[in-house]
C-alpha cells in the first residue's frame, strides 16, 4: 500500500485539483477543508498510570554499570533506522541489541543518550518519535504518520514504560553537534546519528564502547535467564509442531517446516532469532542451509536448527536431527549416538570455573575416537587432535553464547570469552555434529550424505549447569518414543 498523497503517486491516481488544491504546495491533492477536517476530531488516547515494564530496573542497572565504565563522556546508543527493502517497502524493524539490552525498549529512531554529570555519573535521556502532529498533518500525510505505521507512545507514557526521560528525537542530532566534550556512539545503526558525531568520535573510542556492551551481556540476570527459558520453551512447542506435520513437508517441500516452525516464533514471540535452519537428506551437511527450498524423503533425517525470539528479544538456539519417518536406520543411529555422546562430555565440562573451550575440547575428543574407531582416520587420538583431522567432519566450534544476539557477545575480547572462564549467569550452546558430504570418496558410501548436529541451551549455574531445553529427547531412542506419540 503506497502513501496515497506522495508525489510518486501517479497524477491519474490523485484527486483532481481545485483552484485552493493546488494553491496548497505543501501536500498537493489536499484541500484546505481535507486539511482543516484532519485537524480535529480525535479523542485524546493519553495513557495514565502506566506501570514500568519488567526489565525496567535491570535496564537501570545495565546503564549504571555503563556509566560507571566510562565516566566524563557522553554515550549515545541508537536503535537504528527502517532498512529499504525495494522503493517504499522497508524490511521488519529489529531494534539494536545495546539499545534494547540498556532501554527495554525497541521503538525504531530510538537513542539512548548518556549524558555525563561531572566527573562521575550520568543523566539517561532516550530519545523517541513522539505521537504525530494533527495541527500540522504529519499524523497522516507522513510516512513516519501514526495513521501509516499505528500508534506511538507519548513522550510521558515512554518515560513512565522504561523510567528514563523522554525526548524529541528529532532535536538530537543538532544537540549533538553543538555538544561539548568527549562522545562515543555505538557504530552500524543510525547514519543519521553518525554524521552529526562524524566530528566528534574516533573508531578505536567507539569500538570500546561496543566491546564493553558485548561483555556486559556475558552474565544474565534473573530477568534475562527467564526470558531464555520462555524462548526455549516456545522452541520447544515449534519443534513438536513441526514432528506433526512432516507428512506435510514430505507432500511439498522444507519450506512446509520452516513455516510450521515460523508460526509458532510469530505467535508466542517477536520472530525466529535466525533463518531457521530446515535440512532434509544431505542438506544437514551445508551449515547454514536456509533456501530450504529442498523435497523431504522418508527415509532421509532432517536437522532442525531454529529459535525462538521472545517479544523482549531473547533467542533460543536448538537443533535436533530427526529421523523423518520416525525411527533411525542403523548407520544414521551409529553416528546419531555418537554426536549424543560427544555432546554429553560437552555439557559435563561447562560449570562454574571451567575455561570456555573446555567443553569444545570434551567434545572434539569424543568425536576423534568415534572417527578412529569407525576407521575413517588414523590413531592415535591425540595425534588427531593435535593435527585436527577430525574437522573434515566436524566443521565448526562446539558452541557460542547465546541471550539477544544468537551468536551473543561476539564483540568481547578474546581473553573474555573464548579464553575466558565460565561463570554462573553465563548461557551457551553445547552442538557438536558430524557431517558426512554426499560427494565425499574418503569415507565408505554409507556415510555419505548424512549429517548430524544435536544443540541445546545451557545455562551455567553457581554447582554446575542447567539445560534449558531439556524439554526435547536427546538420546535416539527418546527421539523416537517422542516422534512416535506426536505423530500419534
Ligand atoms: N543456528 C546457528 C548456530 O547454531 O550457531
Ligand atoms: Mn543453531
Ligand atoms: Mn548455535
């Protein structure tokens, strides 16, 4: 639907003009009695009262403890802008992940400004669209009009929400260039924003700031490890509509699983937290496979790999490798069992005060001993490893945070995360897999074309760890006890 009075509307499409029509250059098509009728006539719909939102005082403390790294210094954290699509049609607005993690909030054009109170502290202002001007006809005639894209917020009902002070958005960007003093911007969302601070910031300056706002996110709080659980749950709920409709997707294609799955993430949640992964046959072997535009055979396996993402935008990450008629063959079953097995060492290393890539090493060493074991490479073990032979069929690292970003922290320095040491709060994935590629000669032809990846969500807690989605079977057996009662 086009915005029907812009000048890219075709002439023959316009009402006709009058004489007073056209003596109003401002919006061409409307008369002065449209306008004056669009003025008024509209109940007040001011919210009062309004309650703060659950995460407001854990947003609170996530920008105290932001303050107090980079005292002196304005902070400006934007949401970002709508991303053009084609013409006049803009992708889903997703705010940023810093925005939302220190704000709660995820309205587009949003910044969040940290402004400093002398040597110490800071005042938090977020700066919003407020609700559109009837007196001037925004409300309908821009595209940024409330009457387009629906209801805003006030100003006043924005700060009582997320307990910060609410501003005019759009007197921030003259603001910040007449500002004084030291600025960092988180970089990547809001051009505009950028070119007002072009002067001001320095890349090096500013990547510290993201870097500090990848590793804040390390350690969830209470709030945070609930809205994991709730994405997983939903997670959860889409896998097991997605084992009743196989006959389905077997009818067209693995788009019918994707769908399915879709479904349930836009119901329960804000959306999937990443292209959902649908693999069927020898598909699970390419790692981001996400055309999912491939037939569905029984027989075959699918590897499933999506998540959920809630409304306040945690994601889950899950994979499970299904057999799709429901129950494995044998050689599928051997290397199903295997990647179960490595995935059990992988989640018996993380706890409280082992290394990040201990797990990734518990891993790795049980699926070196399967492949020596199967014949496909040479012993010993540790010569494996140490040559990493292995990862011709392993491929990837054995796991990654998880929170609002599915790959979560990814700014972190290495020594805070991949050489770092878990810690109670932190949340990871454990997904070792074996993937075999259909045209691989070096391994016997039953292998071929078969991939495996089983991947849960595990929180490490203060004795050791918690799986979030222990809700889905793990072990073959159970996976086909479960498939066998949801296909009924
Ligand atoms: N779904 C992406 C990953 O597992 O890392
Ligand atoms: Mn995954
Ligand atoms: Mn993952």
């Amino acid at each position: 639907m086009a915005d029907e009075l812009t000048p890219e509307t075709p002439e023959e499409e316009q009402p006709k003009k009058t004489h007073k029509q056209r003596k109003n250059g401002l919006y061409p098509g409307v008369s002065d009695e449209l306008a004056e009728s669009m003025r008024s006539g509209w109940a007040d719909t001011e919210l009062h009262g309004l309650e703060p939102i659950a995460q407001a005082a854990h947003t609170a403390a996530r920008r105290a403890a932001l303050s107090a790294r980079f005292p002196g210094e304005r902070l400006v954290i934007p949401a970002g802008r709508l991303k053009t699509r084609s013409n006049d049609t803009e992708y889903p607005f997703r705010a940023s992940t810093e925005y939302a993690y220190l704000t709660g909030d995820q309205t587009e054009n949003g910044v969040l400004v940290l402004e400093p109170t002398g040597e110490t502290g800071h005042t938090a202002t977020v700066y919003l669209l407020p609700r559109s001007n009837r007196e001037n006809g925004e409300f309908w005639l821009s595209g940024q009009g409330e009457l387009w894209v629906g209801r805003r917020h006030s100003l006043t009902e924005a700060e009582q929400l997320l307990g910060i002070p609410a501003k005019d958005v759009r007197e921030l960007p003259e603001a910040l260039t007449e500002a004084e003093g030291p600025v960092r911007n988180v970089r990547g969302h809001d051009p505009v924003i950028e070119s007002a601070l072009t002067d001001k910031v320095t890349k090096e300056r500013d990547e510290e700031l993201r870097v500090y706002l990848s590793e804040a996110r390390a350690v969830k709080d209470d709030f945070e490890i609930g809205e994991l659980q709730k994405a997983v749950d939903s997670t959860v709920r889409g896998f097991e509509d997605v084992v009743k409709v196989l006959d389905k997707a077997e009818a067209t294609s693995e788009r019918y699983i994707e769908g399915t799955f879709f479904l349930r993430a836009r119901v329960e949640g804000n959306d999937i937290g990443y292209g959902s992964i649908c693999a069927a046959g020898p598909h699970a072997c390419t790692l981001h496979w996400v055309r999912n535009d491939g037939d569905v055979r029984s027989g075959d396996l699918l590897l499933l790999d999506a998540g959920v993402e809630t409304h306040s935008l945690y994601t889950a990450d899950v994979t499970r490798t299904l057999p799709i008629n429901g129950t494995y063959t044998d050689i599928q079953r051997k290397i199903y069992d295997a990647v179960y097995e490595s995935q059990e060492a992988g989640i018996a290393a993380v706890k409280p005060g082992a290394k990040f890539r201990d797990f990734h090493d518990a891993s790795q060493h049980v699926l070196a001993e399967k492949l020596v074991e199967w014949g496909l490479l040479e012993g010993p073990v540790e010569r494996v490893l140490e040559l990493g032979l292995q990862r011709r069929w392993t491929l990837h690292g054995t796991g990654h945070m998880l929170g609002m970003d599915v790959h979560d922290c990814a700014a972190a320095r290495t020594e805070a995360y991949v050489d770092g040491t878990l810690e109670p709060g932190m949340c990871l994935t454990v997904e070792p897999g074996l993937y075999f590629q259909a045209d691989d000669l070096t391994v016997p032809e039953e292998y071929r074309g078969i991939g495996v990846r089983i991947e849960d969500d595990i929180l490490v807690t203060e004795d050791g760890n918690r799986n979030l989605s222990a809700g889905l079977p793990r072990t073959s057996v159970e996976v086909e006890a479960w498939m066998a009662r949801l296909k009924g």
